[in-house]
C-alpha cells in the first residue's frame, strides 16, 4: 500500500480507538518547545481529556527524495525530545510509524496507553475527573486491542478495510448520519425502522443492498435514534442510522 493509504488507515484506526475523546489536530502546545531550536514542535493528535497524544513519523513529503543519514538522526532527536516533553507535562506520546509493522506499532500505542491509565490512577487529578479519565482509557484500550486483534489476523486486508472506512468516513458515508433530508422524515423513518428491526440481535446475518451481508454487532437506541452496527465479510464494519437503511437491509 502507498504511504497515503497508510495514513488513512491510521486515521481511521485514531477515529474508532479514540472515539467520544475530545481531540485536537496538528497542534503545538507553547510549552512543546524544542530547547535545541527555541521552535514548537508539532503533534498530530492531541486528547486532552486522557492525557494521551500521537506523533507520526518517517513521512516524506510529496516530491521529498530520500533522507539522508543526518536528517533521519535529526528527525529522531526532535521525536525523542518530544517524547521528553510531553512526559514533564503529563502527556504520554506515541510515535507512530504508519508504514511499519502494524502490530509492532499497535503494541507501541497500546503501551503508551497502559501507561497513561498508570499515571492517572497515581495522579493527583480532582476524583471525578480521575474516575472519567480512567473510564475513558479503559474504554479506548478495550477498543484498541479489539483492532490490534484484527490486525494480527490479517494485517494487510485489515490496513486495506480501515483505509477504505476512512475514505467512507470523509465522504460522510460511514455512518449515513448527514442524509436525512428533513427531521419529520427522520422521525417517521425511525417509526418504521423501531417495527422492522425490534427483533433483530447481536449475531444475526443481514443483508445490506449496498455492501452486502454481514453479522449484526449491536442495536442501539429506539425511534429515529436507533443505530445498527454491522460487520459485514470482509471485515467491513459500518453503523447505520436505522432511519436512513430501513429500505436496505433485509433479514439474510
């Protein structure tokens, strides 16, 4: 796969692991000051709400012939320094080479992970905002091994499925959330849809007019609320706002 495939699989594996977070894109914090410079430095992710931020390296800009020796010596002392600061500021960093070993990479950002849940439980955080932060870790871990999982199985199919959802993603396709044309036919779709899937489970095969069938993850919520989450062959998750498919799923 190209780096730029590779990319849209990492974000979209950020998107699914970190999902509910407060997130920041491309940010430099003021105290993120490389001491060697006296310039920011950059992180690509920033989730201030766990304490936790990624950084992705070994990316070539377009036309950007190979780097040489010192250049690559000097990228990693900038990685290294960020690492170094993010610590002093009670931010765990992973640094990410999308390219690389997926799972290698995986185990990295889990471990980054597991280290934040240490320092927040010994942390002086206020209790309730201790209580959230270890929540939300625990639920992004929990999520997070569930991907590594996959792409331990099959990695190359699996970056390949992730990269396809992320372009989905963009396109406001994934979810179907944005293609309602006015909420009085949201609401009577929602009717609709809480008569024709209200015996559906976790496990049942369905058929998707679009993308085929799958196996039904979960149902949630009622009316023109409700959502179902499908993992379809090929490894193809997708959820769906139930008022928006109800005149495309079908009982498989």
């Amino acid at each position: 796969m190209s780096t730029y495939l590779y990319m849209n699989a990492w974000r979209e594996i950020l998107a699914r692991g970190f999902d509910g977070q407060e997130m920041q894109l491309n940010v430099t914090p003021e105290w993120l000051v490389n001491p060697a410079t006296r310039r920011r430095l950059k992180l690509d992710y920033l989730f201030p709400g766990i304490d936790v931020a990624v950084r992705f390296t070994g990316l070539t800009a377009k036309g950007q012939g190979r780097r040489s020796d010192w250049e690559a010596l000097e990228d990693e002392q900038r990685d290294q320094t960020r690492v170094e600061l993010c610590k002093e500021h009670g931010v765990q960093l992973a640094v990410i080479d999308p390219a690389d070993d997926p799972v290698k990479q995986m185990d990295g950002l889990l471990t980054v992970l597991s280290r934040a849940s240490r320092v927040v439980a010994q942390g002086d955080k206020e209790r309730a905002a201790k209580k959230k932060a270890m929540n939300d870790l625990a639920k992004v871990l929990k999520e997070t091994t569930r991907i590594r999982t996959n792409l331990a199985q099959k990695p190359e199919q699996t970056l390949a499925t992730l990269a396809e959802s992320w372009r989905d993603r963009e396109a406001g396709i994934s979810t179907e959330l944005q293609q309602s044309s006015t909420l009085a036919q949201t609401n009577a779709n929602g009717a609709k849809a809480a008569r024709k899937f209200k015996q559906l489970d976790a496990g049942q095969r369905i058929a998707h007019s679009h993308f085929g069938v799958g196996v039904i993850i979960a149902v949630d919520g009622e009316g023109a609320e409700m959502r179902i989450s499908i993992l379809f062959d090929g490894d193809r998750e997708r959820t769906f706002l139930a008022a928006l498919v109800v005149d495309k799923l079908q009982a498989a």
